[in-house]
C-alpha cells in the first residue's frame, strides 16, 4: 500500500486495549511500543507529520506504520522475515545431532569431534561446532568429582564448619596437613624471561634434585602458617611438628586441629603425646573432602606462587624458598573467609547426589530400551 496518503484508523476497543497494554509493558521490546504508539495517535484523529514531531521520528516511518496497520490490523506490526538465504539444517536434524552427540560414541573413540561427527552426520564442521556451541555440548572436555562414602559425614562436616564460622572461645583452630614429595626441580636450559609481546618460556624437560615435605598448620583466625620441612612425611615427623605447634601456641589456649584421615596422624605413637596433653582436640575431615581443610587452599597457593615455576638446584634450595614464602604470607597474612554453613553445604551435595542419580537412572533406561 503506497504511503502518501494517509489511511484512517479507527480502532476497536479489544485492539486499543492490547495497544496500550503493549505501550504500558515495561517488558515489551521499544520498537513494538512505538509502532503501539504511532497507531494510537494516528486513531486519535493526528496527521502523520504530526505523529512525527510528537514521537521525534521520521513521517515516512508513521506512514509505514500507518499504512501496515490499516492493511493486516494487529498482525501488521509484527516484524517481516528477514531476507536472507533458508536455513538448510531443519528442528530434525539438529535434534538428531544433539542426541547422537549425548548418546552415542564414535567407533573406536570415548568422544566424539567436530569432525568425526560431521562425517557421520553428513555436515560441514562449522555446523556441527555452531550447534554444539548453541546447546553448550563439550565432548572433548570432561570435569571429575568424588562423593564422600564416609558414614559420619553429615557430623563431621557440622562439626568443622561450626569450628569456622564460630570458633570457641579461648582456643586457637589449626587446619594442618602435609604436602608430601615436593621436588627439587631445576631445568636443563636457562629460563628465557617475559618480554613485550612474549611469555616467559622454560624447557620442559627437568632436573630432579630430591624431595622434601611441608608440614602446615594455618590458623583460621588470622592467616599466619607455622611450617616445617622434613626430608620423609612419617608418624615420627608429624610428632615433631606437633612439638612446635604447642611450643608456638600460648600455654592458656586449647587447640583445635582440623585434620584429614591419614594414618599418620592416628599412630600409637601420636595417639601416646595427644594423651599427655588434654588441651588439643581433633577434627577429622570426611574421607575424599579435603575441601573442608582450609590448609589445602593455602598449599594451592603456595604451589602456584612458588613451587611451580621456581627452579631449585638442591633440596636445601626448595626449602629454603619455601621458608621464604612463608614468612612472606605471615608478613601480610589474610585469613581465609569460609561463608557457606553447614546446612548450606549439605543441601548442595545433596542436590547434586539426586541429580547425579537421576542422570544415571535415564542412562540405565536408555541402555536398557535399547536392548544393549
């Protein structure tokens, strides 16, 4: 319909009610409301120049408008099919892609590839990395977990994280561990250092020059970690360990170690000098949740802030770069800030435990309509 002159538009009450409920809509996208608007005073009697200056457009867009509306009514302000060429993959075959990426594996692989799902679905490897993309399917990535078959779990974990989130009164919470067979590693060729436009590069191939273990404990309340290094990780080392935790912690202060489930830690010989001394007491994580121990967080640091990328020559060299990491923590220490209480933790394991089981439980299904 030409848009030189202007059609009339007279609305019925069902139609100017839907318009001015889409102009009222703060949901509703801009262009639908204006196109809403310029119907609505054109009804009112204005002229298209009118229209125009009031809604600060151009005449040649209310004619448009104006003449869609007057033609095809309410449908008439719906945007046109864009041009451009058809889409050549159809809802089936997507569907189909999809499923036989989450349902079946490629002959003599555990995963498929864009390209050898594109050779079995018959598709370019754009299109099939376009749509992967689209449904968030990453078949060459894989991520683990470990659930906890500790039976004591749920009061293990109250009881520690009760130890974060309200420590007793005079007493110091301790999370300790060892990090165990720490390498003295230096490279074969020197360290080319970082320059503009280049990362620092080191060979990968390696020197080993023995190891050593770090025995932490890091106190909850204020960040600082009291470490030792032994040459061997033993029931005989950690007792020595032990002796200077209390040789460092004030003689008033009960002691709460947060520990994990290592044999270590529950020999005879441990056992007899946790007798003498009623003040400590001991928190077991869960078994396979190291995650409770704060420590643990604490050695990630220390592994990539130091150990990582550091080259040492003897293990006299290693620990005595890790002593320097040490008192460089404890010159600014920042303690952890642990947020999630119990309850909050049990219920998110649990959400992924039935989510787990269901997936599990729609495979078993699937492979068993299948007849495999």
């Amino acid at each position: 319909m030409p848009y030189g002159r202007a059609s009339a538009i007279v609305l019925s009450t069902d139609e100017r009610g839907e318009l001015e409920a889409l102009v009222r809509r703060r949901s509703a996208p801009q262009a639908a409301a204006l196109r809403a608007r310029i119907v609505l005073r054109c009804a009112d009697g204005l002229t298209n120049a009118a229209v125009a200056a009031e809604l600060g457009i151009g005449p040649h867009t209310v004619g448009r408008w104006r003449a869609r509306f007057a033609q095809d009514r309410l449908a008439g302000l719906a945007d046109e099919p864009r041009p451009g060429a058809p889409r050549r993959i159809g809802d089936a075959a997507v569907a189909e892609l999809i499923t036989r990426t989450l349902e079946t594996r490629p002959p003599g692989a555990t995963h498929w590839s864009t390209r050898s799902m594109a050779r079995a679905a018959g598709l370019s490897v754009g299109t099939v990395g376009r749509i992967w993309r689209a449904f968030g399917l990453q078949p060459h990535r894989q991520e683990t977990f470990k659930l906890s078959s500790d039976p004591l779990f749920v009061e293990k974990v109250r009881a520690i994280v009760g130890l974060y989130l309200d420590p007793p009164d005079r007493a110091m919470v301790l999370c300790v561990d060892e990090k165990s067979g720490i390498q003295a590693l230096d490279r074969t060729q020197p360290l080319l250092p970082m320059r503009p436009g280049q990362v620092e590069r080191r060979t990968h191939d390696y020197v080993r020059h023995g190891t050593t273990s770090l025995f932490a404990a890091l106190d909850i309340a204020v960040g600082t970690v009291l470490g030792r290094c032994y040459r061997r990780s033993r029931a005989t080392e950690f007792r020595r360990f032990l002796d200077v935790i209390d040789a460092n912690v004030p003689a008033e202060l009960d002691i709460h170690l947060v520990l994990d489930n290592s044999r270590t830690h529950k020999t005879k010989l441990i056992r007899d000098w946790l007798a003498k001394r009623p003040r400590y007491h001991l928190h077991f994580t869960p078994t396979s949740s190291s995650w409770l121990n704060q420590v643990e967080r604490w050695f990630a640091l220390l592994t990539d802030q130091q150990i990582r990328r550091g080259a040492h020559r003897s293990t006299a060299e290693l620990e005595a770069a890790i002593r320097a990491y040490i008192e460089t923590h404890n010159a600014d220490p920042k303690p952890f800030r642990w947020t999630k209480s119990a309850d909050d933790i049990l219920a998110s394991i649990r959400r992924f435990c039935v989510a787990t089981l269901a997936i599990h439980q729609e495979s078993s299904n699937y492979i068993s309509d299948s007849g495999h």
